[in-house]
C-alpha cells in the first residue's frame, strides 16, 4: 500500500502546472508563462523544460500576481522587494505581423528599480532547461560560428532533427551598442544561461532588460528572426513605456521625445509669462516642434525653449498652449512623438494692500512688546487678513494684534516678517528687526581695567565690582569679543566666574566682555581691552663651565643659547655672541647662532656675553657665561731641606750671604765711579 502511495505521489508531482498565461503566435507555436516564477514551462513540442527563470544577486524572482496587458498578449507581475531593489517582470507574444521574421517570439521584460539614495550594484542571471535534452545542439550566433560568446547578439540550439522535433530554437539578449554587455553564456548539456555582471541601478532610478525567446520551423529561420530582432525594429517595443525605453540597458532602444512638464500659471494684466518649455530627444534624432493655440503676442523659441508672453486686459481668461514634438524619420519606421500642454489663466489687474502703520522696534529685556498692524486694500479694503510670516516661536498673533515677551538678552535683534492677504489672494509684507534692549531694574557690569599695554601671557579679567542694585545674585559670562586674526579664538578660563584668564600672545588689540545677569535680567555688555605689544627678547647664555685641559693641548668648547626666546611667539630671535674675557679667542664658529663654538688652546678663565636681538631691533639684556679651563697635571712639590753636613739654612748663613752681596755691589759702583 505504501509503496502505491509513493508511486501516486510521484505522478501527481510530474503532472505539469496550470499555466497561467498562454498564448499562441502567428505560425501557432505556443508560449506556456507560469507562476510565481515566470519560466516557460514547455513551449511547442516540449521545446523547452522549464525556461527562463530570474535570479537577482543569487535570489530567485518570485510572484505570483499576473496582470493580463496588451489586448490579452501580455501579462505583468507585481512588484518584488528584492533587498534593497524592487523587481518587476512582463511577457509578451505579438498578435501578427506581416513580416515572417518578426512572429513567431516571446519577449521577456525585466524592470528593476531602486527607491533608496545609494547606487547599488547587481548581477542578474536568466536560466533554465531545454526540452532537446541529451539531443541539444549549438547552432549558430551573430558572429556565425557555433560558439557562445558575450560579443554575440544572439545564439540559437536545436535538437540534432533540424525542427523535424522539437522547434529551432534562439535567443536574443543584446544589440552591438548595448550599454551593459553581458557577461557570459553557457550551455551544458541542455542547461543554458545568461549572466549580466555588476549592472548599475542608479539612486532613484532603474534599469530595463530586454529578453527576446523565438521558435521557428527551422535553424534558418531561427537565425532570421533573431537578425531581425538584434535590430530592434519598433515592432518588437511595442507597449513599452517611455521609462523602460529610456532605461534599457542591453539594447539602444530609439526613445520617443519627451516634453517638460508644467503646472498650470496664473498671471495678472501686465505681468510676463517667462517658462521654459524644452523637449528631450534621447537618441539625438531631429524632431519637428508645432505650438497650438499661442496667444497673440506671445513668442516660442524652440531652441532654447523658451515662452514669453505679456498679457492685455483683453486677454483674461484660461488659455491652453499645445507643444507637439515628432520625430523626421527616414528609415521607414512610424515616428515617435509626445505632446504636453500647459495652461495659463490671466486675471484681472489685482493690486496689493499696504500697511499703513509703524511698530515700535525697541523693547526692553522682560518686557511686553505689542503692535496692531493696520492697512489699506483699493479693491477689498474690508477683508484683509493678517499673517505672522516669521517671528520668535513665542511671539503671538491674536484678535489682529501682535505681542512678544521679550525673552531675548540685550542686544539681540529680532526679525519679525508680516503680511497682509486681500480677498482675491494678493499680499503686501512689513518686515523690521526688533531690538532688545537693557531693561532699567538689570544689574551693572563693571571691570577692573588696569593696564591697556601688556606683555604678551596671561592676563587677569576681573569683574568683581559689577552689581544689582536690587541686592541679587549674580551670574558672570565673559566671552572673546574681538583680536587680531591671526591670534585665533582666545579661550577663556573660569568664564562663569567674577575673575577669569585669559592668554593673548599674539601683538595686536583684544576685546573682552562681561555681561552680568541675575537670574532674569541682562547688563549692558562691559568691555576689557588688552594691546599687546613687542617687548625685547631674553638672552640665555647657558650654564657656566668647568673643563679639563692639559697645558700644550686643546679641545673645542661649544656654547649653548638655545634656552633664548622671544615672548612674542611671532618675532623671530638673531644671535650675537662677543668675548669679554681670557685669552683671545680669535675664531668663534657660528658667534651669530645660538651654538657657537671654539678652540681652546690653553688652561685659563674664558668669559662671553650673549645678546638676542628681533626683528623690530629690540635687544635683550646681555647674559654672560664663564668658562673656566684648568691643567689637571700635579704642580710639582718644593725641593728637599738641606743636609746639616752641606750647606746651612741657620740664620747665620744667612747673614753670610748677604754680606758678600753687599760687597759685590760696592765694587761695582766704586769701578763705575
């Protein structure tokens, strides 16, 4: 029993769906569409075994909506959100057609859109099974050999009876000025398919492939419907719309026109009408423009598409102006065309109110500000209506009358825009700037000046003589008003506190302000002006040094001013280094650098001053350093006391020796004399 069971199962699973679409063509080959995944279930004669299935990015396509189209020659299905793509797919069989070449195919539309911002990028493949089974023969392509390459505009399969089986198969799937070639086709055995890679679907835009399926009595016949068909007569695009021409992405489809589209105008007596009317043209083809029901006085120029009318009083009233765009041919194929109208209603002369009043623009912080607009209209005086266009989010209009808290700090200018509409829908506009002023109760700020002139480095910003004279609490903001540009934004340290840092270093004028509020009112803004000015260099001539050097020898000494500096960043520091001790040095490599050095030939006391100078000529104080150069070699000791058996040191010796000195030197003045 079971096994009777398995065997009813597997028939009822071989058994062919119901199709949902099927039509037969001019020669009664038959075109079988089924749902929800759109293959060709078997064609004519078993031509195929389930063809034509869709798979996005390795996704198959799946619907199962069809919408009968096309005086019953066609279906659509609906539309599949595919990721982040939305994909349609239609058939269509034509009914007949005189030519032979162009009646017995199917073709196959696949439409798919992208509604996000970002471009993306898909690879679409169409695929299935032939009905010529082991039997499947190549039979021919575009380029006329029986290979299957992506240059090919069309190949063609058979079963090995040349149509006396199965019908002569082939399929066309671009043009030779495709704007996307595909990529590959492969056929296995009886699998075929046709892959198109990394196809753009633009941002808000989309894409149309075009995919045409033939059957024919034989091979030669089936290569002739297919050149016909690669050529992409007008026949074949029969009930494409404008958008899937226009997008085609494997075949250069010949587009109709396209004219702008315009809402409809309204202009009064007197006013100009200025449009610009243009028509798009694809495929570049010329195209003859006519222009129905031009008013008199009004100009068209084609080229530019430009529109140009000024109405008369005689004039008012609803106008339609026709533009028809037809393409010149000379191919033999019908034209393609497009039309639009636009329409322009003339009014009468309306001329708008005016405001007849002022509003106060000062306002003081807290306070209440008010204002009731009045004004005047000739033809509806009695039915104007007010408007507040632009204002503070709190700001009001109630009963005709216009009211604001003024909620803003001292200073701040408020722009404020109305209108007043007539009865027939002109408007005249009031716009001024309300000023926020110091109210009479607000505390007082007050700084600490002190010196204008200052050296660059920090400087102290000191408020605490600021007050409420109604004895409340004070809150501090300081802020950075104003400097030279190149010093940037000064930061403000403590900004929320009666003293607060700043750091200018840059020469130039800086402005600070301090506003002072106690919970509801605002000061008047205080101001602390600083100039820094250049102030001279500090000269570092270094360390002194103590060094080694044996007598008869030398060594080089290297002198170290690179601690210098300059307390305006900008200035730029010279070097001058002079010797104002010990032997002389009489060749200071680099004296003007911030490293000099020399050779020192002998043990002494070296002294030199150091002086840095900018570029404004301020000189800095002189710094000096010693260089102090000893001999390390021991000083030899005194000589030995003499022994008492030599001579005597006592001071009777002594005596001795100076009596005899004596002597000598009275014989000498005595011969002199």
């Amino acid at each position: 029993m079971n096994r009777l069971l398995v065997v009813i199962a597997t028939l009822l699973l071989a058994l062919p769906a119901t199709a949902n679409f099927r039509v037969n063509d001019q020669d009664n080959f038959i075109w079988d569409c089924y749902q929800p995944y759109w293959y060709l279930s078997n064609g004519t004669n078993d031509a195929w075994d389930g063809m034509f299935y869709l798979n996005i990015n390795n996704v198959r396509f799946s619907n199962a909506q069809m919408q009968t189209e096309l005086n019953g020659r066609g279906t659509r299905s609906g539309e599949v959100v595919m990721g982040n793509l939305r994909v349609q797919r239609a058939f269509w069989v034509p009914q007949s057609n005189p030519n032979a070449n162009l009646r017995n195919y199917g073709r196959y539309l696949t439409i798919i859109r992208n509604p996000g911002q970002q471009d993306q990028n898909v690879n679409i493949l169409i695929n299935g099974n032939l009905g010529s089974d082991s039997s499947t023969v190549s039979t021919g392509s575009s380029d006329g050999d029986t290979n299957f390459e992506n240059t090919d505009t069309w190949v063609a399969t058979d079963d090995s009876s040349n149509g006396g089986g199965d019908p002569s198969l082939a399929y066309v799937f671009q043009d030779e000025n495709a704007r996307h070639r595909i990529a590959s086709i492969v056929r296995n055995r009886d699998n075929l398919s046709f892959t198109w890679n990394n196809v753009t679907v633009p941002a808000g835009g989309q894409v149309t492939l075009l995919f045409f399926a033939i059957q024919d009595r034989n091979r030669d016949a089936s290569f002739e419907e297919a050149r016909t068909l690669a050529q992409l007569p007008d026949a074949a695009l029969e009930g494409l719309a404008d958008s899937e021409r226009a997008t085609l992405i494997n075949f250069a489809s010949n587009a109709p026109p396209t004219w702008d589209e315009l809402d409809p105008v309204d202009v009064f007596v007197g006013q100009q009408v200025r449009l610009r009317i243009g028509v798009t043209e694809p495929d570049d083809d010329e195209l003859e423009i006519t222009v129905d029901g031009l008013p008199r006085g009004a100009t068209y120029q084609a080229l530019a598409g430009k529109l140009r009318w000024t109405p008369s009083l005689d004039q008012v009233g609803e106008h339609e102006i026709r533009f028809h765009a037809v393409e010149v041919r000379d191919d033999g194929e019908d034209p393609l065309e497009d039309e639009t109208t636009v329409r322009v209603t003339v009014h009468e002369m309306n001329r708008p109110p005016t405001f007849t009043t002022q509003p106060e623009l000062d306002i003081a912080q807290g306070e209440r500000w008010t204002y009731r607009p009045e004004g005047t209209d000739l033809e509806s005086p009695d039915q104007l209506t007010l408007e507040l266009v632009e204002g503070p989010e709190t700001m009001t209009l109630e009963d005709g009358e216009i009211s604001w808290r003024a909620d803003e700090a001292p200073g701040f200018e408020v722009p404020v825009r109305l209108a007043f509409q007539d009865a027939d829908g002109a408007r005249a506009f009031q716009t001024f700037d309300l000023r926020v002023t110091v109210n009479r109760h607000a505390p007082v700020a007050l700084v600490v000046q002190g010196d204008v002139e200052r050296a660059p480095g920090d400087v102290e910003l000191d408020g605490t003589p600021s007050y409420d004279p109604n004895g409340g609490e004070l809150f501090y903001h300081w802020r950075f008003v104003d400097g030279p540009p190149e010093a940037g934004q000064i930061e403000v340290v403590s900004p929320t506190q009666s003293i607060a840092r700043v750091r200018p270093l840059k020469q130039g004028h800086y402005i600070f302000e301090l506003i002072v509020n106690n919970g509801s009112l605002s000061s008047r803004p205080a101001e602390f002006h600083v100039n820094v000015v250049n102030v001279a260099p500090v000269a570092m001539a270094g360390e002194n040094q103590d060094l080694s050097l044996v007598a008869g020898d030398e060594t080089e000494v290297a002198l170290d001013g690179t601690l210098s500096f300059d307390p305006n960043p900008e200035d730029v520091i010279t070097y001058q280094w002079t010797q104002v001790g010990g032997p002389v040095v009489y060749d200071l490599v680099g004296a003007d650098s911030d490293r000099p050095s020399f050779i020192a030939t002998m043990p002494a006391t070296y002294r030199f001053v150091l002086v840095v100078t900018d570029q404004m000529g301020h000189k800095s104080m002189p710094s000096s350093v010693v260089i102090d150069l000893v001999d390390p070699t021991p000083v030899a000791p005194p000589p030995p006391p003499v022994p008492a058996d030599g001579c005597s040191s006592s001071p009777a010796s002594l005596w001795s020796i100076l009596s005899l000195l004596i002597l000598v030197g009275a014989i000498r003045r005595r011969r002199t004399v």
